[in-house]
C-alpha cells in the first residue's frame, strides 16, 4: 500500500484548515484588541497608533480570508474525491470517505474516528489507508 498524491492533498487539507484557523484567530485578536494612546514620546509628543493597528486588522483580516477561501477551494475538490470514492464503491465507499472526510476534513484523532464510526481505531485507520490507496489508483490528480 503506498500513499502518493492523495495522502499529500489530504495532509495539505487539513493545513490549509488549521491555517485558515489560525489566521481568523488572529484576526479576531486584532479586532478585539483594546487600542489606546503611547505615552509621550522623548520630543514631548504623544503618538496615537490607532491607524496602525486599523492598517494591522486590515491585513489579519485579508489573510484570514485568503486563507478561508483556500480551504474552502480545496474542501470543494476533498468533496468531489470522496463523492467519486462514493459512487465507485456503493458497498465501504462511503465508511471509506467519512474516515477521511472526519480526519481531515474535521482535524479529528484516530479515538474520536473510531467512536464515531463505531469501529475500532485500528479499522478506522485501514479505512482511511484503503480510501487513500484506492483514491491513487482510481483518480486523476487534476479532478
């Protein structure tokens, strides 16, 4: 059994998922983020940074929605892998396609795939290595 390109698109899923977490994170700090005058300078003069910090929220915003719309054009091409690893295989397709879609779709641990596809970890992971080794063997990289 050997991952190739679906195993990276998969893994480059979920990092486009935390990525986009972490900079809508972010971005909320920066909104939230209570902003006030600096004390006086050495000159005598005090310095407002609030247009500094409205030009910083700006950017977190931009680059959480950047980072929001590539997850989203990657979970659009996920979903149409697992609805052709559906479609393909009426009878497991689909327990196939929920192991991968909860791990990284979802960002869960192998124990809460497990709970919630009533199966044992080790049978969760199997599914996951059989839709990936499938997914390679079946589908065209460029979907």
């Amino acid at each position: 059994m050997s991952m190739e390109w679906s195993y990276e698109f998969f893994r480059s899923l979920a990092s486009k998922r935390r990525r986009a977490e972490e900079s809508q994170a972010e971005a909320e700090a920066q909104r939230w983020h209570p902003v006030g005058l600096v004390g006086a300078t050495r000159s005598g003069w005090r310095s407002d940074h609030t247009a500094l910090d409205a030009i910083g929220g700006m950017r977190a915003e931009d680059r959480a929605e950047r980072a929001r719309r590539e997850y989203a054009d990657a979970a659009a091409r996920a979903d149409g892998y697992l609805a052709e690893l559906r479609e393909a295989n009426p009878a497991n397709g689909g327990k196939w396609g929920e192991a991968l879609r909860l791990r990284y779709v979802m960002g869960l641990g192998w124990a809460v795939i497990a709970q919630r596809l009533g199966v044992s970890e080790r049978t969760a992971y199997l599914w996951h290595r059989t839709a990936l080794d499938w997914l390679d063997a079946h589908v065209a990289p460029g979907l």
